[in-house]
C-alpha cells in the first residue's frame, strides 16, 4: 500500500501498515523465547492484540500478550480437543441426533466446527465470528473448515440471529468470548427469543459459561427465560468442583438426548474416565 500525503505534507502509513510493521518487529524480538515458537502477533479488527505462540506441541491463540487462551489444537493428536469443555461439546456433538445445519458464535479456533464437520460430515457449517483477524488466523492456523466447507460472516452474533441471514439449525454453539468474560448480549432475554426461533423442533442450544453456578440474578435470570422455549435444561460443569469453571450449559427440545449422552459416556469405562465423570456431574436444571 502505497504512503499518502496528509494535509501538512507528511507521509503517513495507514494503521494496517504501521501495525503489521511493529507486528513483525514484535514476532523477531521475541522468538528467541526458550521453546516457543511464534507464529502471528499484531492488531485484530476488534481485539487490540491477537498471538499464535506454538510451545511443546500445542499451538494456541490468546488476545492480548498475557491475555487468556482462546483456542488451542494439540499437533500430535488433531482428532482430541485441548480444552476439556471442547471435548465436552464433541461428546455431545456424538450423541446428539443426524445434524442437519450447525452454528457457531463465536469461531474461534473453528474446534467446534471441525468436530460437527467430522462426526456429521452433510451438516451444513455457519460461523459468525465478531473479528476477522480471528477467523483468518483460526483456517491458517487451527481447525477451522475453509470458506469452501463453511458459510461465515463476520460480526456481531447476536445481530446476526436476529437477522434475515440466519436459518434453522439443529445445533447451536454460543462461545463468544472477550478475553475473559461472555459477550454479555448473548445473556440477554431478547438474544434468548432469537435463538429459540431458529431452533429446529428437536434442536439444541449449547452455551460455554464461566461461573460457579447460577445463582446471579443476571445468569438466573438468562436460564428463566430459556426455560420458557426449552424443555429441558442442562448443566455439565467440566472443571474443578466449587470454582468458577467452565460448564455447559445446554437447552434442548430433544428430551432424550441426555440420556443418550449419560449412555454414551458410562460405555467409555476405564479407557476414558473424563468421559465418564460427565454422565456423573450431567444434571437438570
């Protein structure tokens, strides 16, 4: 991109430019890092700082440079999610009904993609992702599906449930994230209407949360709501008892899949105890 003239007659280069400048800079001075290796720091379109940073095998994307970790994927085991709330998703992505149309908020890394994609290969995959940067870096980087294998749009989620665009799905993953906490909107009783509504008739809405329960009136107050279009609601904490962890929270139509998914993980035995702790701590709410 060629520099441009301000009013005073001084060369300036544009944002991007200067950015990704400081950004190369940046991933030089710091490879030397005792086994690290990074792959992509600078500006996102809506997060100010976004890395890649590979170490010891498993590459993963934070925001910001001590900001926490947003997707991660194990190079020596692709097939297994890093994060035990992705692999968490994946068990429910296997007993969940034929998926038909799956959506993600919040891309990511794209895992939850790439695992509806696997498990049900004729599934038609959305993404709305609300940065760009994010969802280039996720298909460069990570797992998610190709614009050839995905339809995406970058933006706001909620907007985008509300809006013409989106259609019916089967299966809808909420995990959209600013740094630490969920994008609150995603909470809200309206974002609530918009999701039953394009919810199909056995389908299921999954919420990555963080939190020790739901006693706050805020999140209270989200699972009242949801109650009025789901039948059933679930609650899978997948982290240390008594501590803000993550836990799915899961809203469906389809009043047997939790028995399906408490089935299929008791089956896993020995071989997979993680598994098998899930169809202990699955409950109602």
């Amino acid at each position: 991109m060629a520099p441009t003239r301000d009013g005073r007659g001084l060369i300036a280069l544009s944002r991007h430019v200067v950015c990704s400048i400081i950004a190369t800079m940046d991933i030089r001075a710091r490879q030397g890092l005792k086994h690290t290796k990074l792959l992509y720091a600078g500006p996102g379109t809506v997060h100010r700082w976004i890395e890649v940073v590979e170490e010891k095998g498993i590459r993963q994307m934070r925001f910001g440079r001590d900001g926490g970790w947003q997707g991660a994927l194990d190079l020596g085991r692709p097939e297994r999610p890093v994060f035990p709330y992705q692999r968490a998703f994946r068990a429910l992505v296997e007993a969940h009904e034929p998926i038909e149309s799956f959506l993600a908020i919040g891309v990511g890394s794209g895992t939850s993609l790439y695992h509806v994609r696997r498990l049900h290969p004729e599934a038609a995959l959305h993404g709305v992702e609300i940065d760009e940067t994010v969802l280039t870096l996720g298909i460069e980087f990570f797992q998610a599906p190709s614009h050839r294998e995905a339809d995406y749009w970058v933006g706001d989620g909620v907007q985008f449930v509300s809006s013409p665009h989106a259609a019916t799905y089967d299966l809808i993953f909420v995990d959209a994230y600013l740094k630490a906490s969920i994008y609150q909107p995603c909470l809200s009783p309206e974002t609530v209407s918009y999701l039953a509504r394009i919810t199909s008739s056995r389908g299921t809405v999954v919420y990555n949360l963080i939190a020790s329960g739901y006693r706050s009136t805020h999140v209270r107050g989200f699972v009242d709501v949801m109650r009025s279009s789901f039948p059933v609601l679930l609650d899978l904490p997948v982290g240390l008892p008594l501590t803000a962890q993550n836990r799915l929270f899961i809203a469906t139509r389809d009043e047997d899949l939790a028995p399906r998914l408490r089935q299929m993980c008791k089956r896993a035995g020995a071989s997979d105890l993680e598994r098998v702790s899930w169809s202990l701590r699955l409950s109602a709410l």
